[in-house]
C-alpha cells in the first residue's frame, strides 16, 4: 500500500519542539471547536429549555381552551336577532334585541358592509370571540352560511329556560346575555349533583357601560350598533353583548342551570361557557 505523504511542520508540545503533521493539528483544533460549540449550545438551550416550560406552566388560565366548556344550549333557541349575508342576499333578521323583539337587531360585518354602512359597528362574521383577560373562549349561534336556524333564545316579560350541561366542576360559567327596555332582574338557579343553589343578579341595559372591575360582567361584544327590521341603521354604536359570570361553587358537580326573569326587561341569551377546575 502506498503510504501518503502528510506535510509536516515544528509545535512546541509541553516545553519541547516536535514535528507533527497539519493533520494531527488539524484534528486536535478541530476537537477543541467542536467542544466550545457544545459548550456554547448547552449554555443557550438550556435556559431556553426551562424558559419555555416556565412559559407554558404559566399560559393565562382563561385561554387554556382545552378547559373551556360551550355548553350546547340549541333546544333553547326561538329567536333570530342577526342579519346575515347567505349567498349574496341580506337575510333579516326576524326577533330583535329590543323592543320586546320587534325594535332592532344586529348585523354581521359582512352584512353591514353589503348594506352600504360605512364603517358599521357591526358583530364580526366568526361567531366565536378569543378568549381574553376577561373571559374564555364563547361562540354565539349566527352564521353568514346558515340562514334558516335560530340564532338565540329571547325572554318577553316574567319567564326563564332551562338547560343541562356536561356534568363537572366548573371554577367560571359565563352567560352571555343582552337586557333591553331596562335592565332585568335575573334569578339564576344551579344544580348540583347533590344540592340547590340559587343566584340574584341585575343585568344592565345594554346600552349601559359596564363599570370597570365589576366582578360578575364583562363585554363580550362591545359598542355596537343596531338596525331596524330593514336593515336601516338606526343608531350607529354604544350597544353591547354582555357576559355574566355566575361564579358557580367549584367544589360541587354541577349538572343543570336555570335562567329566569321578573316582568321588567326584555332578555336575549345567546350563549355559555364554563372553565372546568383544574
């Protein structure tokens, strides 16, 4: 076999000169490389790493989706607030937000906009609204491609509904919930498993700002306008969509709730969500 002829040159080794070839200095640099590379990568990762899983162990709560509940409320539903825009046609809506449902409604975006509105406060087209610092995850019932469904559940006078839910611990329930003709007076019944509770709450006008802090409401659509039953806009913002946290007791299974009203007030629910207890 033909032996290769490596060049050679002279390094100082412990004190003493000795003549090596450039590949062995070649592979001993090399080593030293790699090592502070390896060094220099476990330095960066590392607290990468623990950043990362200090990150995901302290997501806010409220976005955490996997725990949020939408609570199947369709048997509920009698009313169709919403305008929508199904297949190029305005699709009015047919049972308002107020005037005991026969005043106004709402418009989705795409709708507003093919109405000729400029600039419309209108409900955006995807009924479900992100989670924020205030609530979950909820998902109305309007949808530009369904025309023919009920999109909420209005309450005329004294009157309530009744619905179950997935039987668990819930840490927040939020109810999604327009008061027109005044504010309503609601009683909010909770069954558990294995007891009764029953809740009184006052829910605004929804033309009414919400005081900022309030413990039990927050918006969860906010400043919009509404439109007569032809779609004329009839005032062009300062109405909400407001969400009621019922605050039911997270040590106990709940199972059912009932949402009632006394004369004054017309009432529209429109939807629910809970956040299940870690």
């Amino acid at each position: 076999m033909q032996e290769r002829n490596h060049k050679k040159c002279r390094v100082i080794l412990s004190g003493r000169k000795r003549e090596v070839s450039l590949r062995q200095v070649a592979f001993v640099l090399g080593g030293k490389i790699l090592k502070t590379m390896e060094q220099t990568y476990i330095k960066t990762l590392i607290p990468l790493f623990a950043f990362s899983i200090l990150w995901v162990n302290n997501y806010p709560a409220s976005v955490k989706s996997s725990k949020t509940v939408q609570f199947d409320i369709s048997k509920t539903l009698n009313a169709r607030p919403v305008t929508t825009l199904t297949n190029k046609k305005l699709i009015t809506w047919t049972e308002g937000i107020d005037g005991d449902g026969i005043g106004d409604g709402y418009l989705t975006m795409s709708a507003a906009l093919f109405n000729g509105d400029k600039n419309p406060h209108a409900l955006p087209d995807d009924p479900l609204f992100a989670a924020n610092d205030a609530h979950p995850e909820i998902k109305l019932h309007y949808s530009n491609s369904n025309s023919a469904y009920n999109q909420a559940c209005s309450i005329t006078g004294a009157g309530g509904v009744q619905f179950t839910i997935p039987k668990a611990k819930y840490k927040d329930i939020y109810i999604a919930l327009t008061s027109a003709e005044g504010p309503s007076a609601l009683i909010i019944q909770l069954t558990y498993t294995d007891t009764i509770q029953v809740k009184n709450f006052t829910l605004p006008d929804y033309y009414m700002d919400i005081k900022p802090g309030d413990p039990d409401l927050c918006y969860l659509a906010h400043d919009l306008a509404k439109w007569g039953n032809k779609n004329n806009m009839t005032e062009k913002d300062h109405h909400n969509i407001d969400l009621l946290n019922i605050h039911p007791d997270p040590k106990r299974e709940l199972k059912s709730l009932r949402i009632s009203k006394s004369k004054p007030g017309y009432l529209v629910f429109w939807a629910a969500a809970g956040i299940k207890k870690d």
